[in-house]
C-alpha cells in the first residue's frame, strides 16, 4: 500500500475512533463511517472489511517505545511522555473507547484483549526495566508494577466514561507512578 493509502487508513482510524467513542461499538455501522470520513462504501470497503477490522486495527495500536529505548532516551523522558498521554486520555472521556471496548469483548474476542493486554505489560516492564538499569528508576518487581500501573489506569479510563474526573484524579495517577518509580 502507498504512501496515500496509508493516510487514508490512517484518516478512516481517527473518524471511527471518535465514532466508536462517542456510541460504542454495536452502533457503530460502515455507512456511519462513510458519513464521517466522506467515503463511498466501495472506498470505505477498499480499505477496512468491516468495523470489526477496523475496531481491531484501532485498539491494536500501540504507544511504541522500543525505538526510543535503543536510541538510549532517558527513561525518565520516555515516562514523561507516556504519563501526559494517559492523563489527557483519563480527563477526555468524549474520547474514551470503554463502552466499545465492553461491548467488542463481549463478542467472543477474549483472546484479543489478552494479547493487547500482553503487549502493554511488556511494554511497561520494558520501560522499567530500561530504567532500572540506567539508574533512573527505582529497583522494583517490574511484573507487579507493570499490573499496578496498567490496572490502575484502564479503571481510571473505564470510570471516566460514566463519571467525570477532576484533574486532581489524573494528577495522583501520574504522582502515584513517579513515586513507584522515581528515585528522589
């Protein structure tokens, strides 16, 4: 696929992601989506099978820092980073894929979670461990605190669908990590 076709996936991505937020999965329907990104159907068909393709490609998306860790970023700056995108996720509950996230699970796609759950603990452990070794991060069971920061947040994120958080409640996520982690 060139260069266009990437964008173009990429552009359907961020249509439905909004789409898929705003109504959940189940409500979500191809013509929606047509509607939104101003495809036709044979367009919109050209790229994505179906809004479980697309749905799946969405949530398969990952925060990648394996590149950054091999060009020897500071963890500390790697962490930064990570923690400013969890929090506007948690404070911008218009974008939250919780409801949809519910409803594709409860499709049959367990095994689906689990890898993308797998994925982001070792991501997390990865960053620990990074950090660790470059003496940035405090020496910690790197497995538990992945769990912990993970949960943590994916309850915080689940949460903010149905009440809504003060800034205070992103804030002691992101003070509560640097405390696990951070040497002082």
């Amino acid at each position: 696929m060139g260069n266009k076709g990437t964008k173009t996936k990429q552009a359907i991505r961020q249509q439905a992601y909004r789409l898929f937020a705003e109504k959940g999965f189940k409500a979500v329907t191809m013509t929606d989506i047509c509607e939104k990104t101003g495809l036709s159907r044979g367009g919109l068909y050209r790229y994505y099978s179906g809004t479980e393709q697309i749905f799946s490609e969405i949530l398969s998306e990952e925060y990648v820092i394996a590149d950054r860790i091999e060009k020897k970023e500071k963890a500390t700056v790697i962490l930064e980073d990570m923690l400013k995108t969890i929090k506007a996720e948690i404070m911008n509950k218009e974008l939250s894929l919780s409801l949809a996230i519910y409803e594709y699970a409860n499709l049959g796609n367990e095994e689906f979670f689990t890898n993308i759950n797998d994925k982001a603990k070792k991501r997390w452990m990865s960053l620990l461990e990074y950090g660790i070794e470059t003496g940035e991060f405090k020496t910690v069971d790197t497995e538990q605190t992945s769990d912990l920061i993970l949960y943590y947040y994916q309850g915080l994120r689940m949460w903010s669908r149905v009440i809504s958080f003060e800034e205070q409640v992103a804030e002691y996520y992101v003070k509560t990590v640097k405390q696990l982690l951070l040497r002082e």
